[in-house]
C-alpha cells in the first residue's frame, strides 16, 4: 500500500514513544539536535519576551472525595500527587501560599479548582469548609474565582445553589465519553444524556463550563471517541480537557489489562486522535486547556504505569502533531522537486515546528528529499503563523488555528 503523508510522521511517531519509555530521561527535558543531512536551518531565534502568562490554575485534590465507586481507569494517588485523603485548612492554606508566593505577580487570573473527586458528591459540610476557605481568598482579593470539577450525574438543583453561594464560578464536567457502552464497561455509573443534561443546567445558571473526554477507552473506537468529541462540540463548553487511556497500577483496568481484555492505544495513535480532536475543537471556538496527564513523582515510580500512551511532554506532541499536520496543508501543490523551502515560525513556536528531535523536519525532508530546508524566525511574524518561501519566490501563509 502507498504511504501517505500521515504514515511518514506516524513512524516517526514510533521512534519517540522508544524515547519516552527511556527511564533515565529527566521529565519534560529532551534534546533537540540538528542534523545537518535533515536541515541546513539558519535558526534566527529573534528576541522575544516572554510574555506574563494570564491564567494560573491553584489545584487542590480531593482524592476521589464524593466518588460513589471508582472508575475502572482512575487512581488519584498516581495523578494526582501528594494530597492527604481530607484537606484541612492547615494543609489548604499551605498549598494556597506556595502558589501565591512564587507565581502571584506573573497572571492576570489566579483561580484555585477543586480537582481529583466528585466535588458536589461530598458531604456538606466538608464541601462548605472547602468553599469557605477558597472564598476567603477571594474576598482578600489574592484569588479571582473558585472551579470544580464534578460527576455530570451530580449536578442537581440543590448542588447549583450551594455552588452560586460560594461564588463558583466554573464548573468542569468529567464526561470522558458520549458512547454509552463505553461508560458502561468504565463503570462510571452514568450516561451520556446525563452529561447534556448537566451542561444544559450549567450554562442556564450562567457557569463557565468544561468538559473532560477520554481517547482509548475500552469498548471505545476512534470513531467513537471523535463522535464524543462533536457532540462535546454540540454542547459547546468554555474548554476541554483530553486525555488518553493510561492504565495504571491499583485499578480495575490494570486487571483487564494483565487479562488481555484492554489493549491500550499506541502512543502514535493516541498523538493523532488528539490532534484530531484538537483541531476541531478549536475550529468551533473550544479551547483546549490540557492534552494528557499532568506528571506527578509517583508516575516515575516502577510499576505506576503498566502500559498506555503515556509520555511526558504528550502535549508538545501533539502540538507538534498539529504544526506537522498545517506545514502539510500549506505545502499542498508545491511541487516535491523544490530546491528550498524556507520556513518562517515565531520563536515561541520553533520547536513545535520542529517536532520532537526534528521529526517533523525529517518528515517534511521526505517529502522534499531535494530541498534545503531553512527554518527563520523573523521578526513580525505571529504566533500560530506559518509561512514558507520556495525556491526563493513566492511565500505561502497558513495560520494554526489555536495557538496564541
Ligand atoms: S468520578 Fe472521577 S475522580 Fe471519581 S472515581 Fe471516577 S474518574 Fe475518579
């Protein structure tokens, strides 16, 4: 069978998952060399500022704190760090301060979120003291807003009014799916409807809503899940979250794993359904704010994941992924005998065009073994922007959409 464009960055794809599985690489720290026989790149890294990032997130878990059973792939003791199984103020203020300490002065929007349960599951009590203490930073002026994130199923009239009480202003649905089948086997215990129910109820109320999607869940397919991801799109939240099946040690589908009844996705497969997933999200205006498991020390430990496409920059691939895709795009009708392709990226976004160790270079290379490809970062060129000269003449531009 001929290979297409797509085959050539996914076999790439391959040789990084080999390079994530490297245990002694340190987390988020890779190498990008520049091969000479791939790209004669004359890198202008133009002087960018780093600008001040808008938006801090506070995340305090509540470990599976309101969860009426466990769902078959969760295990907060692996994602979600060191939390004790109650907050106490103590504890809460603490980690509060860590954060307004080091990082205050550089956002605009500082927010603490309850993460890691099913927020308006637990008792009140417990969930007043909680949003009582957010809310005091909020009243002290050092924290904008309060989030949540919470089962679809435990939205009720009761749980908006004590939500709009504490000022809540966001809240995050973990959906994961639409394919109630899916659900089902996952035993989380509700359907798809009930999650167009709750965003429905949400969005009346007046919250800003996010939704949470799974790529890879067992009874699941690809098409299943870009089927949960138009109807997230029906639904239109504020922002999605994706994240890839990784199965992990002390859950019920580490046990149908060692059975033989999961086979996780590949870590290539799982880069490409969320770049899919990405791409139209954004085209409908969603914004993604998290793609794959935020790391915590107890990933690095032995035997914490078993299997799954788990790597731990899976967002840069991804992103990557994206940039490869639009070059593509953009490079459409330029015929495969030019002589040089010259790129212009922003700074910010050189190595998401480059791809992981220059894959997406060496990829594009392939398409165009005759070319010297050239990759400039010119002042006045925007993020996002992607444009390319040939052969010295005419330049194309194509922006990925997103990126900002
Ligand atoms: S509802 Fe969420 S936090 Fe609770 S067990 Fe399921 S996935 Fe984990």
């Amino acid at each position: 069978m001929k290979k297409t464009n797509h085959d050539n960055i996914l076999g790439l794809f391959k040789n990084v998952q080999m390079q994530g599985a490297q245990k002694t690489a340190p987390r988020g720290v890779y190498e990008y060399t520049l091969s000479d026989t791939v790209c004669s790149a004359t890198q202008q890294m133009s002087v960018f500022q780093q600008s001040p990032r808008k938006h801090l997130i506070i995340p305090i878990f509540i470990m599976n704190s309101g969860c009426p059973h466990r769902c078959i792939f969760c295990n907060q003791k692996i994602t979600a760090g060191n939390f004790p199984p109650q907050i106490t103020r103590d504890f809460f203020d603490a980690e509060v301060k860590s954060y307004l300490d080091r990082k205050k002065n550089h956002y605009s929007n500082v927010e603490i979120a309850f993460y890691g349960g099913s927020f308006t599951g637990i008792d009140n009590t417990y969930q007043e003291n909680l949003l009582s203490w957010a809310k005091s930073y909020v009243e002290a002026g050092l924290v904008h807003s309060i989030r949540i994130s919470t089962r679809p199923d435990y939205i009720t009239k009761d749980s908006i009014t004590f939500l709009k009480k504490y000022n809540v202003s966001t809240v995050e649905l973990g959906a994961q799916s639409f394919n109630d089948e899916a659900l089902r086997f996952a035993q989380r215990g509700h359907d798809g409807a009930a999650t167009v129910a709750a965003m429905k109820t949400l969005k009346e109320q007046g919250f800003s809503t996010g939704l949470h999607l799974m790529a890879g869940l067992p009874q699941d397919t690809p098409d299943g899940f870009m089927n949960s991801v138009n109807k997230a799109i029906e639904l239109m939240p504020d922002t999605v979250r994706l994240h890839p099946v990784i199965v992990l040690d002390g859950t019920a589908l580490a046990e149908e794993f060692r059975r033989g009844n999961y086979k996780p996705l590949e870590l290539a497969e799982a880069i490409d359904l969320c770049r899919k997933a990405r791409e139209k999200l954004t085209e409908a205006g969603i914004r993604v704010i998290r793609i794959g498991l935020q790391g915590t020390d107890a990933m690095e430990k032995e035997g914490a994941i078993l299997a799954g496409p788990f790597h731990p920059a899976f967002g840069s691939l991804v992103l990557s992924a994206l940039f490869y895709n639009s070059t593509i795009k953009l490079l459409t009708g330029i015929p495969h005998n030019a002589k040089e392709l010259r790129f212009n990226v922003s700074g910010q976004d050189i190595s998401n065009f480059r791809g992981m160790a220059n894959m997406n270079i060496a990829a594009i290379k392939k398409l165009y073994p005759q070319a010297n490809l050239i990759v400039e970062s010119i002042a006045g060129i925007e993020r996002g922007e992607i444009s390319v000269a040939v052969d010295s003449g005419k330049s194309f531009t194509l922006a990925v959409l997103g990126i900002i």
